[in-house]
C-alpha cells in the first residue's frame, strides 16, 4: 500500500503504457477508487483501536450496526477514544458530530467523512 500520489501515478503510468485513449482515465479512476477503500478501512480500524483500547469495548462485539448504547459506554470512555481518534487521524471532531452517533458505524462514516 503506497500514497494516494503513489497509486494515481503507477496506475497512470501503465496506461500510458497500454497506449489507449480511454486507459489513463480509467486507470486514474480505478485508482481513486482503490485509495478510498483503503482510506476507509484505515478509518474503521482506528474506530476499532480506540474503542478497544480507551472504551474497554471487546473486539469481536464490534461491527458497524453495533449501538453505543450496547457497548455500556461513559462519556469518559467515549471522549478518551474520541480523543485518540482526532490524535491518531489528525483531525478534529465536533461535539454535535459525537451526540449524533448511535452505532460504530456512525462514528466509522463521520471520522471517515473529516478525514478526507
């Protein structure tokens, strides 16, 4: 797994050498694509690192359509793995963003969403 710069350029890189038109576009596109899914999965295994780690939370309980509420979270728990999200992603989340998220997956799609 390389940068996205990385991947844009190899992937433009042998289009160019398969000397279509249409190649470059694709490729690049193919690229972006492959970049996303990895950013993703970047993202949810921060999520799960934090929870594990700052919430007490077992691994094998989580999953997207997990409820917060099911995992027996405190706001001192929550707000540790929230913290360790913004340091690990570099980012900053709102607290409007945090009383918005119900399931793993919420926090998954909105910590992916600001990390772009």
């Amino acid at each position: 797994m390389g940068t996205i710069g990385d991947l844009l350029g190899d992937a433009l890189g042998q289009a160019l050498a398969s000397n279509s038109d249409a190649a470059p576009v694709e490729a690049i596109e193919g690229a972006r694509e492959q970049a996303a899914e990895e950013r993703a999965e970047h993202v949810r295994q921060v999520v799960q690192d934090a929870l594990v780690t700052n919430a007490s939370v077992v691994p094998e309980n989580i999953d997207d359509a997990c409820l917060l509420s099911a995992l027996d979270l405190d706001t001192l728990s929550l707000y540790a793995a929230v913290s360790a999200l913004e340091h690990e992603l570099a980012i900053t989340i709102p607290d409007a963003a945090v009383s918005q998220w119900v399931t793993i997956g919420d926090i998954a799609s909105s910590v992916g969403e600001l990390a772009q």
